[in-house]
C-alpha cells in the first residue's frame, strides 16, 4: 500500500497520523487518510506518497506540494487523487478502482 513520506524540518516537530490499516474494496475508490499535526510555527510544504514493494524498495505514487500542486507517476495517472484542497497537514489521497 501507498505510505506517505514526511520530512519534518526544525528541532521539534509535530506528529503524522495514519490509519494502521485500510480496507479497499476491489473496483471502489479508498480514501488513504494521512494528517500531520503541525507544531507552532510548522507548516508542510510538501507530501510525497511511496508504494513499498518487495524487499523493501519503494516506487513514488504522488508528490503533492504547496506551490506546485501535484504530481502523480504515470501507472497512476487518473486514479490518484488529493482528497481535499488547502493545507497540506491533510495529505490523504483517493485511490480510484
């Protein structure tokens, strides 16, 4: 499954929360929620979401990023998708079919 990559910068910084697991359902679309609880003064810029595949290695999904928008690889053009405009704290995407 896609898992968020966050790179907090700074001597303090917030917590990321995701759900331990998600249920898809072969053919629906599935949310894959990620939340970043920023400290003061924090602020993501951006959000890089990885599939891990075997042993270990990880292939980039998506990059959302606050001035360039999105960026979603070539496999999953059209079935990705941010899942809500504004901050990045909410980085969650929709994973379609």
């Amino acid at each position: 499954a896609p898992v968020p990559a966050w790179v907090p910068t700074g001597c303090r910084s917030g917590v990321v929360e995701v759900e331990r697991s998600v249920t898809a359902v072969l053919g629906q679309d599935v949310v894959l929620p990620c939340r970043y609880r920023a400290q003061e003064q924090e602020q993501v810029v951006q959000v890089t979401w990885l599939k891990r595949g075997p042993a270990g290695r990880s292939a980039e999904v998506a990059v959302l990023n606050r001035q360039h928008g999105e960026h979603v690889q070539e496999p999953y053009a059209g079935r990705v998708l941010r899942r809500a405009d504004g901050a990045l704290e909410d980085g969650a995407i929709v994973l379609r079919n």
